[in-house]
C-alpha cells in the first residue's frame, strides 16, 4: 500500500508504507517510497483512486482501504485522530507539533508521556523553547513541571525556562520548586535563575521573600546585574514601598551596577504608588544627568502622569504629556490611554490626544476607545461619545462590548434614556452578549429619567439575556423606588432580590427604611391607628414599623453595619404618637391614681416612658454593643451622656435608655448620682449694632429635641440647651422614679394592672369617696 507521506495541509498521514506490503521499494537509491517502474506507479495510483472514501476526523476526505487501515496498530488521541504507534514515532511528533501550535498543552504531554511509556520518545528531536513558550503564555506552570520531568537531562537553561513560566504564572510556590530542583541536579544556580525567583516573589507581592532570596544569591556569591536590581525595584514598586525600592537602588549604586530605563522607570512608578510627585521628577532629572543621557520612552511618561494624576496634579499631568512631543516618542495605545483617563474631565485636552494619536498612526485599542468616550460622558459630550464609536467603526477597529459599555455609561451621566434605550436595543438586535454593569448604567439612566417602569421591564429581560443582577441593580431599582415612594414596588424588588440570593446592602437598607418612616410619620399625622394594647401594654403595631424592622433584623444578619441615619429611622417607625387620648390611655393603662397636676411624672413607671416602643431600647443597645453609638457608664459620676453626634430620634432613645439603666440601678438600692448632658450647637454669624460680624451659638434641632422629650417627661434640668450642656440632679431623678401614687390595696404593683384591673380599681375609689360625703346615689 501507498504511503501519503507528503501533506502540505501538515495533517498526520492515514496510510504510511510498511513492511511486506505489495509494491514495496526495492532499491535503496533516492526516493519519496514510490516505486520507480512507471506502470506500476500508475498501477498504484489507479488502485489508490478506486479506494473507498474515508472523512478524517480535520474535515477532509482521504482515500483509504479500511480493511488494511484497520490491521495497523492504531494510538488512539485524544484530539480524535488516529496515529500510528511504536511503528513510527516521527507522525507521533508531527501530531505533537500540530497540538502545540493549537495550544493544546494538555494533550502534547499526554502525547509525550505515551511515547515515554513506549520506549519512542527522543526529546532531543522535541524543540523545548517553544513549548516552554506556550506554557508561558497560557500560565500552565503543571504542563511545564511534566514536560521537564520527561526531559532525561535536564540543563540549567531549561530550569531557567521553566522558572520563567513561574514567573509569568505568578506562581512563588513553582519556583522555588525550581530551585530545589537546580539544587537537587547540582547545578550551580546562576545570576539568571535567581533574578526570575526574584521577579516572581516581586509579581506575587511577596517583598520580604524577595529580598530574602537577595541576599541569599549574594551569599552565594552570585553577583547580582541590573536585571536583578530591576526586579528587586519593580516589586517595591508594585507594593508601593518607595523607600524599600530607593534603598534596593542605593545598593546598586554603591556596587557600580549602573542603571537602565527599566530601573529608573520602575522607580518613577514605586514614586507614583504613593503620590512622591516631586521625588519622580528628581529621578527623571537623574536620567537624563547619566554620562550616557537617558532619554524617557512612552512606559516613563505614563508612570509620571499617573504619579501626577495620584498627587491629583492634573496640570502637571498634562505638561508630562507634552514630552511626548519633546522626545519624539510615538508610544502605544496604554500611554494615551493613561493620559486621557487621568485628565477625563478636560474634554478638550482629550481631544488633543486622540488627534496626536491618529496624527502619529497609533491604532487605539478597545481600553482607549472606552476611557475616550468616558471622558466624553464626563464632559457631556453624548453626540461625540457615538462618533467616536462610528469613526472606529468605519476604520474597521474591532468594537467589542466594553466600548459599548462605556457609551450606556455616556448615555447614563447625560440622563439620556432614550438614547440608552436605543442603544440597549441595537445591541440586542447585534446578539453582542452584554454585560451587567451595561444594563445598570441603563437602568440608572431610566431610573434618573423617572422611567421606574421602564427600568423594571429591562431588570425583567436580564435573565432572557443570560444575565444575573446583582446588588447594585437592585440598589439603583430601589433609589428609583424611594424617589417616588413607591413602598409596594421598594418591597417588590425586595422579595425578588432575595430569590435571587442578592444579600441586602446598606443602600438597599435605607431606602427602604426610609419609606417606611415617611409612612408612618403619615399615618401618625392622619390619626390612624398605629399603637396596639392586645398584650395589655402599648405597642406600635402597623405593617411600616414591622417592615422596617424585618429589613434591619435582615441587614443585620447579612453582616451589614448600619449607619446613624438608618439607625435613627428605625427609632422613628418605634416612636409613639403625639396624642393627648393615648398618653391619657397610657396612663389609664397603669391603673393608678395620682394628681393629675403631675401625672407627667407617672411616665417613669411606663414601658418606653410613653415616648417610644420598648423594643427601641433593644435597638440602641445592640447599636452600643457594635460601636455605633458610644457606651455610657452608669458607674462614673457624673453620668456623661454625649449626643452631639446623634440624630433626633437616636438622641432621644439614647437618652432614655439611660434613664432606664439608672431605674434599675435605684431598683437595686444604688445612689443615683448627677446627669450630664452635652448637646449639639450651631454657630451663626449676626451683624454687631457697633459694626462688624458676631458669631453666637444657637441651640440645634437634636438640642431642641432632647430639651423638649425631658420637658414633656416633666423631668426638670439646669442650664440651657443653646449652651451645649445641661444637667439633671441625682435627687429630682430619684423623684421622678418614684412619683407619690394612690393605689388600691386590692392591686398590685403599678405597671402589672390590667385595663379592667385599673376601671375597677377606679370604681371602688369613687364610691369610698361618694360614702365620706354622703353623696349616696341608687345609681
């Protein structure tokens, strides 16, 4: 049989010639394995075209005699071609070098360690460079760890590769590996072989370890270059640890290594980590003050606009850039991608870089494009952010979805919701597979539209385009919610967040709450009921305050730290009514009798003191125990209660959890000492009768608040809120407390009565009264 053994298509041959087969080559002159006589070729050529076809698994057709392709032994790969074994050992690399340019990195060991298995394998016929080359560009550290081992003699040259393919991996584990794999081959580690380990610890951040490895190399009496000096900069540089990087430069300084590009360019970066502006100039003057000037390439004059844009020098910024121009440096795409993200809000100047760009035929990549029609969402510039898109179009540069993205996000800053509308639906009809932050900067520019209904339907279409919102979708969602006060679509978005296991975050949190207050607030207003005495005492009892507490309880569980504000709306969904028949019912509730002249002191013996629900003090306390408000020590004396930094209703609950620790400190037997309070003020400037501004202190709302609260308590201070302090002694605490009361012998203590308790303690008391003045009645 015939053997294809030239395919110019580079496929592996599906008949090759062997032994003992018909027309074999008798002669050991020149050849391709044909025979020479001419009929019997054109025999063998007639016999080969009447052979059945057969589809090769590439898509192409070969001739092929099944039954004798059959009878060889066949090396099944895992690419689904079938290669001839032991037999011919060149078609087994040949596979192998078709995977290799493939990629197919996996499968190229696989091929190779079959070969060892079979005894085939000569890796001196295998070129090491360019799959080590592969496995660089692939970070496949494994593939290369099993490539070496099939190697029989390994030398230093090939762990060097291998440690660069650690290097690039960013895997520290691997090359130190390596290493001890040079050790264990008493080899002599080389300058080379340490400068990577060092490259690699520097990508890893690990700076320690680098300068561990350093010294060790120095130790052993390796003399460092200034690649490895280099390196050692650069991971200072990446872990912004200026002085480690100047030190690691004064070291190469003092050993007459003299520097390169690379190491003043990785210096001028450590200098831009950290905002040293002035410090990266000084290294810019170093190189051009060499014996031999350096001149600064397009990666120095990126490094110095970025250490510009860092220090927030933005005009500085835009003088870097104009050494472009000085030193004739026609750059990449990064450099003027750099210059226009760190001036985005100077349309102008961004304008002046895509044209330098185009004028020196740079090619703007897919990241400039985007940062370009960033600047131009910035700047306002909607109509210019879609020309900018349609001139790359039409120029042919590939337009992929993070262009786009940046356009929605255009579209977005101009609260333009139709053109985002627009574009959301071309890019539908283009089958481009859209991202989620697209559709959220559509949804934020519905949302700013006041177009809710819109933005929900687009939150509707995600899951049909392969997309799952997270929990800035839903937070935007919920802004929108809160801005109209749309508490049914707020909880709505609420319910299906949580199907789509979206944890609540802060804004989320807020929002909601929020909605909650204001409807209470209204409901209060408009004299609805929100207070209940099922369980004989009061408690605020709606769907608002339990909402907004079933959110809190929820926010707390998902690790969310609350802040002031959110705090001070829960407090307020738990605050009772301003309402003259309830605090008389409160009262009523007790079922005591006192005089009615100071029946505000009877508000100590009431849960929350008739001013919030008692599940606030629970709230506060729990808010203390996580440090978001401060603790108060009810042991110092004076008692210091500091609510400057508080909100109203924060404030107040507060306060009064104070007052109700030091009811069971006086409960207990304990001395009550002096209260101090500190407010809050707010300095305003009045204009002097004698001329000029005077600045005086005006009492605060939060200040206000708690005067009016103690007011309404009947609990009397000294001093004056517009002061910013004032006091309560320990003895008129002691009073308040325990407020002269006429009680039933038949009842028990105050605060346990029922409501028919307290009427039929009442009634007995009118008729003993009615019997001493003889008013007697047969009513």
């Amino acid at each position: 049989m015939f053997a294809d053994s030239e395919n110019v298509d580079g496929n592996v041959p599906v008949a090759t010639y062997k032994e003992g087969l018909p027309y074999r080559r008798r002669d050991s002159g020149k050849g391709n394995g044909f025979p020479r006589d001419r009929k019997i070729r054109n025999l063998n050529k007639k016999i080969y075209q009447s052979l059945p076809l057969l589809a090769h698994p590439n898509g192409m057709i070969r001739n092929l005699n099944k039954k004798n392709y059959q009878s060889f032994h066949q090396f099944p790969h895992p690419n689904g071609m079938q290669v001839t074994d032991g037999k011919h050992p060149s078609e087994q690399l040949s596979a192998y070098n078709r995977l290799l340019r493939a990629g197919r990195l996996t499968e190229c060991v696989e091929l190779l360690e079959d070969m060892e298995r079979n005894s085939l394998l000569d890796m001196n016929k295998v070129y090491h460079a360019k799959f080590f080359e592969k496995c660089k560009s692939q970070k496949a550290v494994n593939e290369a760890f099993r490539y070496t081992k099939l190697i029989p003699n390994p030398t230093l040259s090939t762990f060097n590769m291998l440690m660069s393919v650690c290097g690039s991996s960013q895997d520290s584990e691997g090359a130190f590996q390596v290493l001890r794999l040079v050790q264990e081959a008493r080899f002599k580690v080389d300058c080379k072989l340490y400068t990577t380990l060092i490259s690699t610890c520097a990508k890893s951040g690990k700076v320690d370890l680098m300068f561990e490895v350093f010294h060790e190399m120095v130790n052993a009496g390796v003399e460092p270059n200034v690649h490895t000096y280099g390196a050692l900069i650069d991971g200072c540089a990446r872990a912004g640890q200026v002085a480690k990087a100047f030190g690691a430069y004064g070291i190469m300084r003092s050993k007459n290594v003299k520097p390169d590009r690379v190491v003043f360019n990785a210096l001028i970066t450590a200098c831009g980590q950290s905002g040293a502006v002035d410090r990266a100039f000084d290294v810019l003057a170093e190189m051009g003050a060499e014996t031999q000037p350096i001149d600064p390439d397009h990666i120095t004059i990126g490094a110095l606009i970025r250490a510009c844009a860092n220090a927030g020098q933005v005009d500085r910024a835009q003088e870097v850039y104009e050494m472009i121009h000085q030193y004739n440096i026609k750059g990449t795409p990064e450099v003027y991608t750099i210059a226009v993200n760190c001036c985005s809000g100077d349309w102008g100047f961004a304008c002046r870089v895509y044209d330098d760009m185009t004028r020196k035929g740079v090619v703007p990549d897919e990241m400039f494009l985007s940062v370009l029609i960033d600047a131009a969402g910035h700047a306002g510039k909607l109509d210019a952010a879609f020309e900018i898109l349609e001139n790359a179009r039409d120029q042919g540069i590939n337009i992929g979805i993070v262009s786009y993205s940046s356009l929605m996000g255009a579209c977005s800053k101009a609260k333009n919701w139709q053109k985002a509308l627009d574009l959301y639906e071309d890019l539908k009809s283009m089958k481009m597979r859209q991202t989620v932050s697209t559709v959220n900067a559509l949804i934020t520019a519905l949302c700013d539209g006041d177009q809710l209904q819109k933005a929900m339907e687009v939150l509707s279409d995600m899951k049909g385009l392969g997309l799952s919102p997270n929990c800035i979708t839903y937070s935007i969602l919920l802004v929108a919610s809160e801005k109209k006060d749309d508490l049914d679509a707020g909880l709505m978005l609420l319910s299906q967040a949580k199907r789509d296991r979206i944890s609540l975050n802060l804004v989320m949190c807020r929002c909601i709450i929020g909605m909650c207050l204001r409807g209470f607030v209204k409901a209060c207003t408009l004299g609805e009921p929100v207070v209940s005495f099922d369980s004989g005492r009061p408690q605020v009892d709606n769907k608002w305050t339990s909402v907004a507490l079933m959110v809190y309880r929820d926010a707390m569980v998902a690790g969310v730290m609350p802040t002031m504000e959110v705090l001070s709306q829960v407090l307020g969904c738990l605050h009772l009514p301003y309402d003259v028949s309830l605090q008389d019912k409160l009262i009523e509730n007790l079922g005591v009798s006192a005089d009615i002249s100071r029946c505000s002191n009877l508000y100590s013996l009431i849960d929350g003191f008739g001013e919030y629900d008692p599940r606030a003090f629970s709230v506060v306390e729990e808010a203390a125990s996580l440090g978001i408000v401060p603790c108060v020590s009810l042991k110092s004396i004076p008692v210091v209660v500091d609510v400057r930094n508080l909100q109203i209703h924060t404030a107040e609950v507060y306060l009064l959890t104070v007052l109700k620790g030091l009811k069971h400190r006086l409960a207990a037997g304990a001395k009550l000492p002096n209260v101090t309070i500190l407010l809050p003020l707010e300095k305003t400037q009045l204009l002097s009768p004698k001329g000029g501004d005077k600045t005086i202190n005006l009492a605060g709302r939060v200040s206000q608040a708690v005067a009016a609260l103690l007011r309404r308590l009947g609990l009397q201070y000294q001093g004056n809120e517009s002061y910013g302090k004032i006091r309560i002694n320990g003895l008129v605490l002691r009073r308040w407390f325990q407020p002269k009361l006429h009680v039933s012998p038949f009842m028990g203590k105050p605060g346990d009565w029922s409501s028919s308790q307290s009427r039929l303690g009442k009634g007995i008391t009118h008729q003993q009264r009615d019997i001493r003045t003889g008013n007697l009645s047969s009513e």
